[in-house]
C-alpha cells in the first residue's frame, strides 16, 4: 500500500515516546509511507531538539512528493488548505490512502483516509484475491525512483541545459562502464540507434545487411533507411534469435553487415556470427534494444560487436519517460563518427563533411535514465526471479505438455519479454486471458519478410518457417518486476483453467 501520512500524524508519532507501528511498516516495507514536501516546514517549526532528529531519521524511510503549482492552487480553493492538499496529492500520485490522527477532518473528501490503527489491521488482514495482471502496469514502481528523477529533472530544468550535455555525457559514461564498452552515445531512439549506426559504418546504397525476420519493424526498417538492403535469415526454433548456422550462405559479395537480435532479453549465439563477420570482414550491429543487462559468456549485450543499440522506450526493463536511445562501441574511430552524425554531420559547429541527422538525446531523458539505472540490477534480478516462478508454476501444473517455455540457453537472459509457445491454441488462449483480465501480447504476429512495405524484396509465405512458427504460436506474459507472486499465481491458474479445466 503507498500512503500518505498527513503532517498531524507525523508530529504525533514524532513527539510519542512508544515508537509508532506505521513507521515500522513503511521501513519494513510492508507499507510505500510519503510525505508531501509543504509539510516539511511546520513539521520542523514544531518539533525541537531530539525530535528534530528524529525527524530526520524518520525521512530517510519516507519519499517526499512535491505538489504542483496547479495543486497549491487548487487547494487554496478551500478553507482546509492543508488537508485538501493532502486529498489532492492522494488522488493525483495515485497513493491508497492518507493516514492521519484527525480523520473528520478529512470528510467530504473522496478519498480513503485511515487511522494509524486502521491502517495496521488493513495491512495485517490477508491481501484481496488478485482479478487482474496487467502486462505491464509502468507507473506501479514509480515510488521507488520518483525522488531520484526528479532531482535530475529539476537540476536540468533550473540549469536550462536541455540538449546533450553533462547529462548525457554522465549517462553515457554509466552505459559504457555497464555494457563493458569503452564509449558510449547517447541518441533520440532505439531506432535511431540502428540508423546511425549503419551510417557510421558507412553502409548504404547497394550493401546488404543480414538479419532476422523475427523482430520489431525497426531492425530492418532502419537498414532500408540507410539506403541498403535486409537480407533475412531464419531463427533458432528454441531461442527465437537469429540461426548463425543459416548466415553462411547469405553472404555476398554485397554483404557488409550482420545485425543480430537479442529478442525478448536474450542474447543471440554470437560466437558463430563474429566468427563469420570476421572472416568476411563485415561489421556486427548489435540490435540491443531488449537485451540491457543481458550476457553471452559472461560479456555484456552491447559489447558483443562493434556497435551496440539500444532502446529506452519506456516499456523497455531501462525506460525514459519518453523516447531515447543509445549506442554503445568500444572503437574510438566509430564513437567519433557517431558523435559527428547525431548533430547533422557537424565538426566543427556549422561546418559539415559528412552527412547526419538530428539524433540527440535530450537531458531530461538522460537524467532519468542515469536516475534508473541504480536500480536496474535489483529490477533484472527480479525478472528473472519472475521467470522461475512462471517456469515452476507451469511445471507443476502439468502445463508443459500444452505449452513451451522460454529456456535460457545463454545466462544472463535479462527477460524483457517471458514468451510461450501454446502452439495453435494461442489465439484462444489469449482471447481467455483477456477475459480474465490478464494482458498478454504476440511479439511479433506478422514476421518482417512478409510486410506489406518489403514486398519489393522479393521474399514469399513460407520462406522463414521457424519465424512464421513464432509468429503463429508464441505470447508474452506479464513479467515486469512490479508483478507479484500472487499475480503470477493468477495467470497460471487461468492457463490451467484454460487447457484443464477448473
Ligand atoms: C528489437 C527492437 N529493435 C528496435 C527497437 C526500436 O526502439 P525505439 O522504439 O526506441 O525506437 C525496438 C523497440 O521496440 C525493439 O524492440
């Protein structure tokens, strides 16, 4: 439960000398306790010596939420400022209740307001029957960075520095140490960090590029933009990633890249493909933008060829509250160039040699980026964790004899998806997971070979098996690290509801 505790509370338990129990819950965890930041100051006015300390012990187990202009205002409206405040930073951060001593004065207001001991039965009784799991539900967590963000965020904004930067540089210095790359360079989109990069390779016109049919638009839509050409080789069945075995025979003499995807957080078998590339002089592109954090023989995703891309789309496990994107390169030839092309080819200022485009991160982006970055060990570690759970759930209800899992074949897979395959039952299933109020999703439902737009590369139904297989069979559960035990609990017992029966 996250709630807010409303100053009257506070100075209560502040000026009692038994402790109080609703502390305890915030630093045990078991409650998210906040504290809007106007109660700071009469908190302090009324407090002396001892307590003031206390205070400030107090305030390192509580995050602090700022009110807005517009919510000052607003609150002025009535006569009760501080308590309508306190009403309108429930509802507008979407915390469960207010917890005060003086609940009547709360009346009228249509929120849940509770008394220390409400609350600590409320927190004690045994939690509500989960009925729905979102896919990802991306706000559920903001509690935990929220804080963090918006010192980066107001730090950019009273600097006024909002395009690149120190605090894209900052980031970008964070990104390299954490995909074991020399550099790093921040960029506007995961998109983007595919189109640069293939520009920085200098690939275009009349170049081949090889990739997989199964992934998001963007992989080959970004080698069309750089004027070259997909050329498409089928997945591994088990691990939905580009099948190395396959790329051999692809290679032309028009051949100057391969661009492998890390699907669903799961780094594709790179040994073979750098073996090919170099044998074959091309570059390797890694197509990163699922995989942050993801590992092939103890080596980081990003680092595994010559450029890295990634995506901080929000829904992705290192989102931006926006679009951003990075690419990481240990060659400082290609982190020169990259830099030069995310600012329209221009070096130095309004003097340009070659050709770019306007690819730059913007610093807020940056700051909440480097804000998240802190936790995206715990977060990853969670996922997995998630994973297990699903995998064992699904075991022992006799579940795998209907559906697949996702095995990891090469540690660390990050899971940014956990996808199953529920073979030619997977449309029913989804439609019942739905019913039941369980998002779920099919990455992808048409492969890239047969779009409508590449038609011109001549490829037909049929060409990519294993890839129109995925697309038939495979679903995505919910897997963020804000799901609950329970939640999964709920899923798999509507997957067993659904191929068993009740
Ligand atoms: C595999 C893959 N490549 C590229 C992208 C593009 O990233 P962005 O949405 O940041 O442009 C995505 C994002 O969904 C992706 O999943």
């Amino acid at each position: 439960m996250e709630i807010l505790l409303h100053h009257d509370y506070l100075i209560h338990a502040l000026s009692s000398t038994e402790g109080s129990p609703v502390l305890g819950l915030c630093r045990s965890g078991q409650c998210k306790g906040w504290v809007a930041s106007t109660s700071l100051p009469t908190l302090f006015r009324e407090l002396e010596g001892q307590e003031r300390d206390k205070a400030k012990d107090l305030l390192s187990s509580l995050s602090v939420a700022s009110p807005t202009a517009g919510d000052l205002r607003n609150a002025l409206q009535d006569e009760r400022f501080d308590e309508k405040l306190a009403s309108i930073l429930v509802q507008s951060c979407g915390f469960d209740a207010v917890v005060t001593t003086i609940p009547e004065n709360f009346s009228g207001d249509d929120i849940l307001v509770l008394t220390p001991e409400q609350l600590q039965s409320k927190v004690e009784s045994p939690p509500g029957k989960v009925n729905e799991v979102k896919l990802l539900d991306i706000s559920a967590s903001y509690h935990q960075i929220l804080n963090d963000v918006e010192v980066e965020m107001a730090d950019t904004t009273r600097k006024g520095h909002f395009i690149l930067g120190a605090k894209v540089s900052e980031l970008e210095e964070k990104i390299a140490e954490y995909c074991q790359t020399k550099y790093a360079v921040g960029v506007s989109s995961g998109t983007d960090a595919l189109l640069i990069s293939l520009m920085a390779a200098g690939i275009g016109e009349g170049d081949e590029v090889i990739t997989s049919p199964y992934t998001f638009f963007a992989t080959a839509g970004s080698i069309i933009r750089a004027g070259a050409k997909p050329v498409f080789v089928d997945i591994n069945d088990v691990t939905f990633n580009i099948k190395a075995e396959h790329i051999e025979r692809c290679i032309t003499s028009r051949t100057r890249a391969i661009m492998p995807v890390h699907l669903y957080g799961q780094c594709a078998d790179m040994d073979p493909i750098n073996e090919l590339a170099k044998k074959n002089n091309l570059i390797v592109i890694e197509d990163s933008a699922q995989s942050i954090g993801s590992e092939y023989k103890n080596k980081r995703s990003g680092s595994l060829g010559d450029m890295g891309c990634f995506s901080f789309f929000p829904a992705k496990n290192l989102g931006a509250f926006g679009d951003g994107g990075i690419v990481t390169t240990s060659s400082e030839d290609l982190y020169e160039k990259l830099k030069v092309l995310r600012v329209h080819g221009s070096k130095p200022k309004y003097y340009h040699k070659t050709i770019g485009g306007n690819f730059r991160l913007d610093a807020l982006q940056a700051g909440v980026v480097k804000a998240k970055l802190n936790y995206l060990e715990g977060w990853t570690e969670k996922r997995r964790q998630n994973a297990t759970v699903y995998n064992q759930l699904l075991q022992q209800n006799a579940l795998t004899q209907y559906i697949q899992l996702p095995p990891e074949v090469f540690p660390r897979h990050v899971f940014n998806q956990y996808v199953i395959r529920a073979g030619n039952r997977r449309d029913e299933l989804r439609a019942f997971l739905n019913e039941n109020k369980i998002g779920c999703e099919i990455y992808y439902p048409l492969p890239l070979h047969v779009q409508e737009c590449f038609q011109s590369l001549g490829y037909k139904k049929g060409d990519f098996p294993e890839s129109e297989k995925a697309a038939d069979e495979s679903l995505a559960l919910p897997i963020s690290h804000e799901i609950t035990q329970a939640q999964q609990e709920y899923v798999v017992e509507n997957i067993r509801r659904f191929f068993l029966g009740s």
